[in-house]
C-alpha cells in the first residue's frame, strides 16, 4: 500500500473522542518513515478504543526482514506473523493496525477493490470478513464465481441473498406511484437499490453476529450517504468502516499493487472505461469521455436498448394493467413485480426506450454527468402518470406532483427510512387506491406515445366533456363563475383606473 503522509508526534497519542466512533469510524492512522535505527523505521499507527478516548500506538517497521505491525514498546521477539492468506491477520495488541474488530459484513462484487478490501479489513481491524453479494437483477454473469474469489481474498465465507422480487416491490413500486423522478430525469435506479442492500446487510450481520459493515464506496459520491443512513436508520450500534475515506489506495494500481503484496488473485476481467451500475431497474454509465457534458455518448455505450435508429421500422402497441396505482399485467398477462419489470426492459430495449443523458447535483455537492438506460421503467411511468390523468383531481394531482419531488430527493439523498418519506408513502398509496385500469402504449424509436386510457373509477364523464348540448352540464352557468373568478382581476383594473 502506498504511503499515508508523514507524523512526527509521540509514540503513543491519546486524543479527546471522535464523532464518529458513535458511529463505528476510528480516524485514519499515518504512517511515518523518518527514523530509522537497526533496520527498523517508525510505521503505522494503530486505533483502538479505551473507554470514551481513541489511543493511536506506533508501530515499526524493519527494513531488512519485512517484519511489521510491532508497538514499538514490545520486543521484536513478540511479533506474531500471518501463516498464510486465509489465516485471521494478528498483532501482538489482538486487532489491527487501525483497531479491533470482531466481524465483518461486507458489501462485495467480486472486482479489484472489493477484492483488495477484504485482506484490508483483515489487516487494519483484525477481523473475520463476511462478503455479501445482493442479487439486484444485475445479471448472472456477475455472480458467477463469487465464492472462489471471496475466499482467495480471505473472507471466511460469501452471502447472496435474491432481493429482485423485493427490490421492485417494496422499493421500486413506491417510487413509481409517487411519481419520483430527480432533477427532471433520473429515475432513481441506483438510489432505490442502494436501501435494500444495505437493509439485508444488516440483517446477514445479525445473523452471523458481526459487529460491523463495510462497503466500497468512493468519498466522492452518493452511495456512501445512502448506505450509512440505512446502517444508522436499523441499526445504530454497528461499526461503519469506508476504506476508500480510510486508506492510501488511490486508483487502480494501487490496488492491484496492494493485491499482489498480500497474495490476493487479482479479477482478470477487462476494465470498462466506464463506470457503471446495474440492476433490474437500469443501467447507468459514467466516466470516460462522459466526464466532458460536450462530448455526445459513443453508439456502443449502450447495452440494455439498441439505438432508436436501429429500431424496428413498425411500432408495437403494448397494454398495461394497473391496479391501485401500481402495474400487474402486460398485454393482459399478470406477472410478478421482478418478472414483469424484467418483459417490459426487454420490449423497451428492443424500440430503444428509456435513455437519459443528464448533468445531476450530488448531494457532496459536485455536478456529475451521467447517461442511464431504464427501458422498462419509462414504460411504466408513462402508463401510471397517464392513468392518473382520469383518476385523479386537480387538486390531489398538483399536491401529489409537488410533493413527488420532495419524495424524490429524500430517495436521492439515502433517506429511504426517514419518518417524513413513510408518511409521504403513506399519502401516495391513499390516493391512489382509484387508479386502477389499462393504458395501451404505442413505442417507436426510442418514443413512448399514450394512445388510449381506461379506469373503471374515471372522472372523465364524456356526457359532461362533450362539445354536443347535454343535460349534466348548462353553459349559461358559466358566466356567473367567470364574473366571480374574476373578481379580484376586475377590483385591481377598476383601482388603477380610477374607477
């Protein structure tokens, strides 16, 4: 691992109590390289907790042998080496270089920095890693091989659990009938996943007893806020443990370099030039030639819809049922929430659907630019906004829209478990419960076009809308409402003028 910055204070720090360790974050050691003596030189400085105060105790390092991670009040003979890879990493203290901890849950994908991440964790806390990997609907191919890697890195042992039906059910569903899209239009796909995950996190580290959890992600960005909210939100006594705000890797050869140190298999998969981010609800892509908003996206970017050029050159009319504000059917077959999220991504994708190209406020404060792919979800936006049309009242449907953003930005900002999004969902399941019928849908090159609507609980009364003469409705009414609407408009005219 590269080298933290340099410390020249005393051997053994004591320092007043961090906020953070209320919520399981010890602050980062350094590392020191300006004395020498015998070979030895000053190394890493190790936390740990004693009562309501972080103790930081240097270590040294000798320069001949290699040997590391001795408090430099104990004797060399008092070094305890590390056997192999998959033996739990000791120091003469009992933890690690950072602290000590019993167990670990960690959000891993198989990839160079969670793979790096787990001899990490081992080394820094002195813990047993347990990855978990959720299965989001990011395809097969990425969960292929995951426990052989897992254990090469040195986790004891790899969690997956199938949260597809769930994520779409209980976290995508409600999106969608409140209506939630960030910024004009995200459709939240990375947001949304982002809870469940870590609410199954916390309930493998109640099963297995770890102590703490751990994930991947950057200092940079959103997913750290959405993570840890969760973390704090079910369980409050769980340590949090970031490397990437923690350690000294900085990129990709860092790890790699730090992988082939400890003797961690480093994953042999091609690097992407992007970044992205997979699930049943979308794809998004970052990075590369995204980073300049000038740049147009590159054709083959794009992996869940073809581009609307390449099309069929005939539309296809698709029907989608709904009940209570959500959808169950297609074309009149009733499928579960993941299996029918899935269908409609793969008619979607086909006529090129659901691409969005966006700058977005992080909520750390930076504009990043992205690119999403959401075929089956812009399908159903489009069919429950439009059945709202005849469901909902004027009043309910500007109230709804005005608080779907608020809705929105608390999904974007991890808040998925604040008080004040449950009673908004609370409101949004309420009036919604009339919003039941079909919507046919006409999709063609990358357009979605509503071409027929129907609810058996319409406000539309076509002998009331209708331009022919009707009993239910006298025109002549009208002229009173006008003169009484606009009242204060003629008030205000009358006393500028002078009347």
């Amino acid at each position: 691992m590269a080298q933290l910055q340099s410390m020249s204070s005393a051997n053994v720090l004591s320092v007043p109590i961090h906020p953070s360790v209320n919520q399981g974050r010890l602050p980062r050691g350094n590392i020191c390289c300006s004395s020498k003596s015998d070979g030895y030189q000053l190394g890493a400085v190790s936390s740990s907790l004693h009562g309501n105060r972080i103790v930081h105790q240097r270590r040294i390092f000798n320069s001949v042998t290699g040997n590391q991670g001795i408090p430099i009040n104990h004797s060399v003979g008092a070094i305890k080496m590390v056997a192999s890879q998959n033996e739990k990493i000791e120091s003469t203290s009992g933890g690690g270089l950072r602290g000590k901890l019993n167990k670990v849950v960690l959000a891993y994908s198989g990839g160079l920095d969670t793979s790096v991440i787990v001899p990490w964790l081992r080394e820094n806390y002195g813990c047993d890693v347990v990855c978990f990997t959720a299965d989001v609907g990011q395809g097969i191919q990425e969960l292929d091989g995951l426990e052989a890697k897992a254990k090469a890195s040195g986790a004891s042992q790899l969690v997956v659990r199938d949260l597809k039906e769930e994520f779409v059910r209980e976290y995508i569903f409600p999106c969608l009938r409140a209506g939630a899209i960030y910024e004009r239009k995200y459709l939240l796909g990375t947001s949304m996943a982002r809870p469940v995950i870590a609410k199954a996190m916390v309930d493998v580290a109640r099963e297995v007893g770890a102590d703490a959890v751990s994930h991947g992600c950057t200092g940079k960005g959103n997913d750290q806020v959405r993570f840890e909210l969760t973390f704090f939100a079910l369980n409050p006594k769980l340590n949090v443990v970031a490397p990437w705000r923690e350690w000294d890797i900085r990129g990709r050869e860092d790890a790699i370099e730090y992988a082939k140190k400890h003797n961690i298999p480093v994953p042999v998969t091609k690097k992407s030039i992007y970044s992205r981010d997979r699930n049943l609800w979308h794809l998004s892509h970052e990075g590369d030639i995204l980073e300049d908003p000038a740049n147009e996206p590159r054709k083959d970017m794009y992996m869940m819809s073809v581009d609307p050029e390449d099309a069929p050159d005939k539309p296809e009319y698709i029907e989608i049922g709904i009940e209570s504000g959500l959808p169950v059917s297609v074309n009149g077959e009733h499928l579960s929430p993941a299996t029918l999220l899935a269908k409609l991504n793969e008619i979607g994708g086909k006529h090129g659907v659901g691409r969005i190209d966006m700058v977005e406020n992080r909520l750390v404060g930076m504009k990043s630019r992205g690119v999403y792919e959401t075929p089956g979800g812009t399908i159903m936006f489009a069919a429950v906004r439009e059945l709202e049309s005849l469901t909902l009242d004027r009043e309910t449907m500007q109230i709804k829209d005005s608080l779907a953003l608020k809705y929105a930005e608390l999904v974007y900002a991890g808040r998925w478990f604040d008080p004040l999004r449950q009673s908004m969902d609370a409101f949004m399941e309420k009036i919604t419960e009339g919003t039941t019928g079909s919507v046919v849908l006409k999709l063609y090159k990358g357009s979605v076009t509503v071409v027929s609507r129907k609810s058996p609980n319409s406000l539309y009364r076509q002998d009331i809308s209708s331009f022919e003469s009707g009993g239910n409705y006298d025109q002549a009414d009208a002229a009173g409402f006008i003169r009484l609407y606009g009242l204060p408009t003629r008030v205000r005219a009358m006393q500028e003028k002078g009347f």
